[in-house]
C-alpha cells in the first residue's frame, strides 16, 4: 500500500495506431485510454502513455490503496473487432516492518513495481496466453 506500480504492455506493429486501455473487467469503462501516442494521460490516481517507437504503452497506478487490488486488463482498442487484451492480476499488501540486512522486503511505499506482460498477435487478435494455459510467470523489477 502506498506504492506505485508500472505496468509495461507490449503490442506489435500492426496496433502501433490503436488506442491503449487498462480496465477493470468486464472492462464497461477504461480506468485509463490512450488518445495520442506519447502523451501521458492521467485519470486518478492512474495514467497510461503509448510509446509506439517501442510497440509499448505503460500503465502506471500510484499511491496504490487496497481497494486497488485485483484484476485488470491491459488492452488495444480494434475498432470493429475483438479487443486483444492481457489480464493481470494486482495484489496490494501493507508493507513489512522495516527490515535490515539482504532479506529486505521488495515492495515498499514510494516505490515501483514493473511488470511486463506478453506481445499479442495480429493474426489471432485472441488473448495471450491460452486461457487453458497455466499463466506465465512475469518479470518484477523495481525503480
């Protein structure tokens, strides 16, 4: 609780013109959307920018409360079709007592968790990974 968390949602080519979204399913509104590359878009206490030189849009949640926690979608707006959307699932804890030594806590308030999530493909415009699937494991990095 407290801290931030960055969400880095990669896509290809082929939705470089795309809107982004972060959304909470069933997703009947955006938390957050894109409306033009490169420019950050607040809404609360959460923002998203598009970063097509990169094929990345990044969601960012701030001063995370525990009413923060839970599913979400990192998505593309297709006009038309399908929207290719990755869920991501959002766990806020009360951060540990200050802790000494190497075994110190990775989360803790004021700062960032990163997480990146899968490439979606152009040609399936379906969910990655399989829902059948078990998850892949992400990546966290702090900053």
């Amino acid at each position: 609780m407290g801290g931030s968390l960055r969400v880095v949602c990669r896509y290809q080519e082929g939705f470089r013109d795309d809107n982004k979204f972060w959304c909470t399913p069933p997703c009947l509104w955006k938390t957050v959307e894109t409306r033009e590359s490169e420019r950050e878009l607040r809404r609360g206490h959460g923002s998203i920018r598009d970063r097509p030189v990169s094929l990345t849009f990044k969601v960012t949640l701030e001063s995370l409360r525990e009413e923060d926690a839970g599913r979400y979608r990192c998505g593309i707006d297709v006009p038309f079709s399908t929207d290719p959307a990755f869920q991501v699932e959002v766990s806020v804890t009360a951060a540990p007592a200050a802790a000494t030594g190497p075994e110190r806590s990775t989360g803790s308030p004021g700062s960032a968790t990163t997480l990146p999530v899968p490439t979606w493909s152009t040609a399936s415009g379906q969910e990655t990974p399989d829902p059948g699937q078990p998850p892949r494991p992400f990546v966290y990095s702090h900053t």
